[in-house]
C-alpha cells in the first residue's frame, strides 16, 4: 500500500510549511458540535515560530494524504520555564466563524435554501456549499434578528427540512444526512477473552431524554401571496419504546403541516439517538483497509459481552497520542438510520443489522515544494 496513505503522523500546514512532531495532539470531529477542534503541543529548542504560522492563518491537518482537518488558527500558546520551552497550537474547522459570529441582518421571501444559505455564510468566508438531501425548501418568510450567530440561523433553515450542517474534512459545509445505504467501512470486534481488534467498548443505554411521541406546534405568517395559519401541528410516535413519555415543542414560523410534522420526526430521532451510546477505541487513524476515520462512516460491531452483532453510525471521533504515546482513535458510535433520518428516501436506509463481519517523524518546520 502507498506510504502516503498509510502514513500515521499528524501533519498541520499552514502557508508554505508543515510540522509533524508533536509532544501531543487531540483532534475531535463530531456532528453535535458545531466546529472541529485540534490541539497540538511541540517543543521549540529554541527555534522561532514561522512567520506563516499566527493565529487566523488558514491550517490544514492531514495523515498522510488524508485530510482530517480544514479551518483556521485559533490560539498560540508559547510557555517557557525552566528546561522546557513549549508552544501550543489551538484551531476549528471552518465552522469557528459561524459559531463566533453574527449572521448578517435580512429579511427575505420566496427564497431558495441555497440562496438563503449563502446569504448566511459567504460573508463569512465560506464559498463551498453542498446540500444532502433528495429535497429542500426554504421557509417563505426567512428573518435573521440582530446579534444571531451564522450557525443559529444555518440551523434554522437546516431544520425547516429536518437537517443538519455540518463541515467536511476539506472544509465544504454540508447541509444535509448521512448516507445510511453506504457499506460499513471495517468490522470491530470484542472477545470475552478481550481479543480482537478493539482497545476498549463501552456500551450505554438510557431513558434520559427520550420521549414516546412528539408534538409540534406553530403558525405561518401571511405573505402576498399565502395566507398565514394560526394552528400548525406535527406529530411524531415512537411505537418502539415502551414508556409514555411525550413532549411539546413550540416552533417558530412554519409554512405547512409537513414541515411541522418533519421537525417533530426530528426530535423524536434525537431523543432515540440518547437512547443508545457505543464508545470503541481502535489503534491508529485509520480502518484496517486504510481509510482514515471520520464522523459519518458505518462500522459493523462485534461483542458478545455486550450481547452486540449489528452496524452503528460514526456519530464522533476523536484522536489523541504524542511523542511516546501511540496514536488512538476513539469512536462515538450511535444506533444506525436514526439521526437525520429524512434527508434520503427510506428505501436508501439500512436499518440495523448483522454486522459481518510510529513511523519517522519532523523535527523542524518544512518548507514545501
């Protein structure tokens, strides 16, 4: 297999230059946190930073020649003591701007989604934009209220269609679901004799937070050319869970039933989302087969002790390791075709089922060729 796809080292480069020893490093991705986040530590010896390398410089993270990573440069942190002379660099994906700041003032109608997106976030330096998903619609009457951040109102439109944003590793905001009929990426597996390919799983079940049916509530202001409606209602049963636990959502603006209906399908798949958590830590960045772990891949898993034999959605990830510390992936794994279910025809879903089942390292600043 090609070294450059096999290749375990973190490599950050910002500019026309790279690093990839690092003391420590911590890389975490999930599609419940708004923005991905690094942190890596490298001691100096009394070599000077680049000129290149500042915070709000545009960095890449990568293994090999997978990117994991794509934003900016948040913080640095050069601490000196006695014997020691270290430098922490801090950074996000290119989500931190639509956290961190407002979204420009507008009110519109009759809008596309991809118009009301980009209206959003190119002021804000994002210009690749792709929606997920068979079918969008924009609300018709679309307002972003003084001192709301990008994502708050990303996630408005988001919801309208009962989906989720989120950044690829190359930097692209998605808007959309995951691809449920996609085939799993690698088989873990568990032993009661603590075999197999897995470091550690943990299993957690719950009932905090989740609820037997849903409601939504709303209205639809009028415009030229509809007529608003005072009693808009979604509704959304969970037959699958035993307890009567229901839940009321006031919504804002809503223009028809559907979408009222849609977004109580959405919490209900967030609360069935709580009912079920994975915890699998694997060696290294990568599957067995060399593809390098992301948020959004299906995994098959395999504990008897955990009485578990089915597929699971990559819900998180997040890589720790550094010098003398091997690299580890660890994987928030979630029930399969629950999160962001409407995003795809249920045909394209695959519901739960049987799963079957250090290299050389830098030690300076690289100018790139």
């Amino acid at each position: 297999m090609d070294n450059s796809t096999t290749d375990e080292r973190l490599t950050l480069t910002v500019g026309g230059v790279t690093h990839s020893d690092w003391m420590r490093v911590s890389v975490d991705a999930s599609f419940l946190t708004p923005a991905g986040a690094w942190s890596l530590a490298v001691g100096m010896n009394g070599n000077r930073l680049p000129a290149e390398v500042h915070e709000g410089a545009r960095a890449v993270l990568s293994a090999g020649s997978d990117v994991l990573m794509t934003g900016l440069i948040d913080d640095i942190n050069h601490d000196i003591t006695r014997g020691q002379n270290v430098l922490n660099l801090a950074g996000r994906d290119n989500a931190a701007a639509l956290v961190d700041c407002s979204a420009p003032v507008f009110t519109a109608q009759e809008m596309t989604p991809e118009e009301v997106i980009n209206k959003i976030v190119k002021p804000l330096g994002i210009t690749r934009v792709v929606i997920h998903a068979d079918s969008s619609t924009a609300p018709k009457k679309f307002a972003v209220n003084p001192g709301e951040t990008a994502w708050s109102a990303l996630m408005q439109v988001a919801q309208v269609n009962g989906l989720w944003p989120w950044v690829a590793p190359d930097g692209t905001l998605i808007i959309g679901g995951p691809d449920y009929s996609a085939a799993p990426v690698a088989s873990l597996v568990m032993n009661a004799d603590g075999s197999g390919n897995l470091l550690r799983l943990g299993k957690v079940t719950s009932i905090a937070g989740r609820y037997s049916e849903v409601t939504v509530l709303s209205q639809s202001h009028g415009t030229a050319t509809h007529n608003g409606a005072h009693q808009r209602r979604g509704t959304a049963t969970d037959t699958g869970f035993g307890l009567y636990r229901p839940f009321i959502e006031v919504a804002g603006d809503t223009d028809t039933d559907d979408m009222a209906t849609a977004r109580a399908r959405k919490v209900l798949s967030d609360s069935r989302l709580k009912g079920l958590t994975l915890s699998a830590t694997v060696r290294g960045v990568r599957t067995e087969g060399g593809t390098a772990w992301q948020p959004g891949q299906r995994v098959a898993v395999k504990s008897e002790l955990h009485d578990t034999d089915a597929i699971y959605f990559v819900m998180a990830r997040s890589i720790q390791g550094g010098r003398g510390i091997p690299l580890t992936t660890t994987l928030t794994l979630k029930e399969d075709g629950v999160w962001v279910p409407d995003a795809y025809p249920k045909s394209r879903h695959k519901r739960k089922g049987k799963g079957k089942g250090t290299t050389g390292v830098y030690h300076t600043w690289e100018e790139i060729t």
